[in-house]
C-alpha cells in the first residue's frame, strides 16, 4: 500500500510505504528521479529531485522514521541534488 501526503512543508511530501519493501523503494526513487530528468522548465533547466529513504524498525516512533529520512534528504540535496539517500 502506499500513502503519499504533502505534509512537510515547502516542496517537500512524504510517500509512505507500508512494510520494508526496500527494492520498491529504490525502485520507485529511482522512477522520479528519471520522470525529473524529462520535464523541462525553460531552455536547458531541468527539475532536480533530492530523496531521503527510511524504513521503519519495529519499535521505532513514526516520527523518528520521517527525521531520519528528512536527514537523508539533506544529504541528496548537499551532495548535488538529483539522487537518494538511504538513512
């Protein structure tokens, strides 16, 4: 199942994925990330995507996991944009 809810502010939202399904995850980040590369703003300005990736450990507060992917996304955009991170 997946839930998506801008709730972060900004340009941020967040997609919740319902149980560790790592590979879609990646897959699905690395889907946006292609899906930016191919709008086109103006002459040669292309949407940049940055993603942060977490999974939820068993006892782990909700909370905690949308911190640690907001830290990864910190890292995506440091380290030149377009790109994810796992946390």
């Amino acid at each position: 199942m997946l839930w998506l809810k801008p709730f972060l502010g900004g340009e941020e939202f967040a997609i919740y994925l319902f149980g560790d399904h790592r590979p879609k995850a990646c897959d699905l980040s690395e889907q946006l990330l292609s899906l930016a590369h191919i709008i086109e703003l103006a002459a040669n300005r292309t949407v940049s995507v940055s993603i942060g990736v977490s999974f939820k450990a068993s006892e782990e507060a909700f909370n905690e996991v949308v911190k640690r992917a907001d830290q990864a996304l910190y890292k995506a955009k440091n380290s030149g944009r377009s790109q994810y991170y796992i946390a």
